[in-house]
C-alpha cells in the first residue's frame, strides 16, 4: 500500500489517496486548533497521541458492531481510513453541560441529564459551525428523516459504548462531536475522529479537565493531558484482560 497525492490538509489531519482506489492514507499532525481553526499552534507528539487514541476507540467501536471507515493502524501517526462522502455535520451527543450548551442556556458546569441530548451542526467554518435542526437540514438535503433517525441512534450508541470505556479508565465523558460518511453503496458509517480534541473528559473524582480544553481556556499543558488519557486508556484495557 502506498500514499499518492494529497487530497486535502486539515485542521489535525493530512488525507492522501492511495494505489487503491477505496482507501485512504491518513496523517496525524501536530497541530492544534481552537475557535473553528483562528487560532492555531504546533505542538509536537500531538500528531502521535491523537492517533493512538483514535485507534483504540475506533476499534473498540468496530468490535461492539459500530460500522465505521476505520482499516487499520499504519505508524505512531498514521492509519489507513475506507473513503466516505462526509455528511457535512457534527452530530454532539452532552451527557453533562459544559461549551455552548451550558453557556447558551446558562446552567451549572457538569450538571448531568437524565437522558443524552443529540444536536447537529452544519459543517461550515465561515459560518462558524451553526446549529441545525432536522428540519432545516432536510431542507439543505445534507440527508432524510429516516437518515436522520439512523445518525441520532448510531450516536447514541457510540455513546453508551464509550461513556462505559471512558468509566473504566476512570474518566467522565461530558460530550463529544463524531462525523459521519457515505460508502461507495451508500452505507452510513462513522468517520473522522475520536479523540481529546472532540471528546471533554474529565476525571471521575476531581473533576479536572483531561481534553483540548485545556488548550482552549490556556489552563494546562495539552501533551500531558493527553498523554494521561492514552495512559489510562492502555492501562484499563490491560486490567481487563487480567
């Protein structure tokens, strides 16, 4: 297998075709992004912890029965990907209110639901990722309503998946943000990322942000952040196997 010509670069990552028509090459770079990609840094080993991350969740979700774009992992910071037709959406599922929901509708920090609520955002940075609601998206034709049914439940059950795993590593899993993609036959299948840089997590006990929040609000040092999670992640996954 061999990368050919860049297809696109990113806010994290680089994308190139491959020898192979239906498969992607995928590079994790050591760039982090805030506030839809106006501020920008280079950290180095980002590339490499997000990947890794990215790996171990993309495969625990494959295994559970999640079909996803997922192939393999190649090096430290790269993996081979399926190509999909992104659905231009971020679909957020908030377990806890933290962002622009506790912002918007000014709630406590952390103050959990009783059931996850689902939200999508228009994939646009000149417009600044707006919310859309189901109606409106249909409008736009970005899907039906029975697709829409279909992301709404996939994401709630990359949810239970991964609140469960996170548990285990002792982290809450306040929210996170998944992007999904159309196979060549049409299959709806998750795609991207999931990582620190689309996940807030925070620690089960002292509550202390283990995510891009850190790089976000300048409270703490992004590398060691995620270094910590890839640890736990490694070392929960270990345990289980005893």
């Amino acid at each position: 297998m061999k990368k050919t010509t860049l297809i696109k670069e990113g806010k994290a990552k680089r994308l190139y075709n491959t020898d192979e028509a239906n498969v992607v090459w995928v590079e994790y770079m050591d760039q982090a992004t805030a506030l839809n990609g106006k501020r920008k840094d280079q950290i180095a080993g980002k590339g490499v912890l997000n990947n890794q991350i990215d790996c171990i969740l993309f495969e625990l979700l494959a295994a559970k029965g999640i079909h996803t774009d997922f192939i393999k992992k190649l090096s430290d910071n790269e993996q081979l990907n399926q190509k999909v037709d992104i659905i231009p959406l971020e679909v957020v599922v908030r377990n806890a209110a933290s962002g622009s929901f506790q912002r918007k509708f000014d709630v406590p920090y952390l103050q959990e639901f009783d059931q996850p609520v689902v939200e999508f955002f228009y994939k646009s940075d000149e417009l600044d990722d707006p919310f859309i609601n189901t109606n409106q998206a249909v409008a736009l034709k970005i899907f039906d309503f029975e697709e829409s049914q279909q992301l709404e439940k996939l994401a709630l059950q990359i949810n239970r998946i991964l609140k469960e795993r996170f548990a285990k590593a002792g982290l809450q899993l306040v929210d996170f943000k998944v992007e999904f993609g159309k196979t060549a036959d049409g299959e709806i299948v998750l795609a991207d990322e999931i990582s620190p840089d689309s996940c807030r997590l925070v620690d089960l006990m002292t509550k202390a942000s283990l995510d891009k929040d850190v790089f976000r609000k300048k409270t703490g040092d992004l590398i060691t952040v995620y270094q910590e999670v890839l640890n736990r992640l490694n070392n929960s996954q270990e345990e289980a196997h005893v």
